[in-house]
C-alpha cells in the first residue's frame, strides 16, 4: 500500500491510506493497561511506547514484547549504575568490553565486588570491608588454578588449614624454605627424592622438641655421632623395667640385694633389638630376673652382675626372649 507523505489542504485521505498510517505508526501509553485497554485486537509488527516504563514493544502475533536494543555505550554520568532489564521479554545479553583500567569504589572507601558462578552458593568475592578475597568453591575442586606465573604473598601469614599437595603421584616438585641466613635451607629435592637440611655448621639444622624419630631403613652418619646416653638411677631393691629405658643406662644402687626384672612383651612392647644397659653401682648384688613367661639367655645362666660397678647389657632377640651380656656372675 502506498500513500502520499504531503498533504496539502482539501486532500481526501481514503480509508485504505488511513488503514496504513495506522498500522506503522507508534502509539503511545501510560501503561500496559492503558495499551490493553485501546488496543483489543493487536496485529503482528504493532509497535507501541509505554511512557511510563519509556518501553518500546512490539506484537509478536501472540504477545506484547519488548524490543532489542543494540549500541555502544559512550558516556555514563558519574554516581550513576548501568542497569540492563526488559520489561516483559527476555534480559538481554550484553557484552561489555573494557579497554583501561576499572575502579571499584574510591580509594578508602570501596565496594563488594561478587562473581558468580554456575553452582549456587560458588563465587569469588572481593570484601572490601574485610579488605580480602574470598573463592567459595566446590569441596575436593580447585578453586583456584594458576597455569603459569607465580604466586607472591609480600607479607603476612599464610594460614591452610586443609592438606597441602605440592606436585602430584609420580611427578613431583621441588620445595624450598629459605632461612634467615643466606645460603640456609631446608629443600625436598623432588628428583633426587631426598630432604637436604643446609644449615650452620656447629648449630642444630634439625631439632624434634618432643616426639620420636623413627627410620625404618638406614641411618648414615659421616660425621660425629652426638647421642648421650640416658640414665635412670634407680636406688631401690626392686624395680620392673619400663619402656621408656629403651636404649638407656639402668644404673641400681642399695647396699641390700636388689632384683631388676624384665616384663612380658604383653606388659611392655620393647621393639625386637632393644638394649637396655644395667650397671650395679651400689654395694648390695644386682640380679636380673624373668618376668612372666620371660627367659634371659646368659653364659651359664649367669644373671648376678658381677660386683660395684661392673655392668650387663640386655637385648631383645624376640617376643619373650633377652640375651643378656657382660659382666656376670
């Protein structure tokens, strides 16, 4: 249909030509009520402008949809939000490119900053007021992953809570904790599958405050060997061996007759090649005896120390079993 763009007085307007302004024109409301209201029997391609809202819809053939709007945004007055909504259709989808550098709030006085991912309750937050980054991921997932580049903390603490794995099964990395003293170290050595201890000679590089050291292969030392031997005086006449005198010296000193006597393993679980050195130091005689279902094997079943500061040493040669070794009587 086609019809004259000027009119000029006296001109008859034929009620084809009234149909097709009426068709392309836009109509203007106050609401969608008021478009309901006027326009009871939309056409598809209608447009209208709802004032209140500042929408402008279009008739899709089966409802009222708002239209798309695509252009670049070159200005934003400042103290202002970008706020993208539809009013009945679907949001759109906006890409938003930024080419120089973005501020969150104003230095001293910033602003959360949320990003949200595709598991509910997952995202990453800048708290401002707690002036730190918080990844809420997934338990058992990496929740964060840096493929190349390092991680550097300038200064405080970093606290984990969780295990730490560095490398993975098979394919290790190095590990390295600097000293205050240059060249000092303590390195896991990933290839040579060793901890190297790099400290200063004459002072401890490694000190177990309490606790055991345990070394279920062996123990090379090429240096001294620097491991006074623990004593337990004991001053009465009778005394049970415990297991803490493994490896100690069992001194027994009375001027009466004093009997020293090796538990069951079932009492006292001393590891097999356990050596407890027993000295007679006072004047009464020193004997070793067998606890129950214990035996001591001795030259001639000898288990008397021989006299004032002779001494015996006991070892474990299975369950129930000590050789006892020395100077006896």
């Amino acid at each position: 249909m086609t019809y004259k763009a000027d009119w000029s007085t006296g001109d008859i307007l034929t009620a084809a030509q009234q149909n097709a302004l009426a068709e392309q024109a836009i109509s203007r409301f106050a609401d969608s009520s008021a478009r309901d209201a006027a326009i009871t029997s939309p056409t598809e391609g209608q447009f209208c402008y709802l004032t209140g809202t500042n929408a402008l819809q279009f008739y899709d053939g089966s409802s009222w949809t708002a239209t798309s709007l695509t252009a670049d945004i070159t200005e934003v007055a400042a103290g202002t939000n970008i706020d993208v909504t539809s009013g009945t259709g679907p949001v759109p989808s906006v890409a938003l490119a930024i080419d120089a550098a973005v501020d969150m709030g104003t230095d001293g006085s910033g602003v959360d900053v949320t990003f949200h991912s595709d598991t509910a309750g997952d995202y990453a937050l800048w708290d401002s007021s707690e002036e730190k980054l918080i990844l809420e991921g997934t338990n058992g997932a990496t929740v964060l992953d840096v493929t190349d580049g390092n991680v550097s903390i300038g200064d405080g603490t970093l606290a984990v809570s969780g295990t730490v794995t560095v490398g993975t099964d098979g394919a290790g990395a190095d590990v390295t904790f600097h000293s205050a003293t240059a060249g000092d170290n303590m390195l896991w050595d990933a290839s040579d599958e060793k901890l190297v201890i790099t400290g200063t000679d004459g002072a401890n590089a490694l000190e177990v405050a309490d606790g055991d050291v345990e070394i279920t292969d062996q123990l090379t030392v090429s240096g001294g060997l620097v491991a006074p031997l623990q004593i337990n005086a004991q001053t009465g006449t009778t005394y049970t061996f415990v297991l803490a005198d493994a490896g100690k010296m069992v001194t027994s000193s009375n001027g009466s007759a004093q009997t020293l006597t090796v538990p069951p393993n079932s009492s006292v679980a001393y590891a097999t090649g356990t050596q407890i050195i027993v000295q007679a130091i006072g004047s009464g005689t020193a004997t070793l005896a067998e606890g129950s279902g214990v035996t001591i094997n001795s030259k001639d079943s000898n288990k008397d120390i021989d006299g004032q500061y002779a001494a015996a040493t006991l070892i474990k040669t299975a369950t129930d079993t000590w050789s006892l070794i020395g100077a006896l009587a």
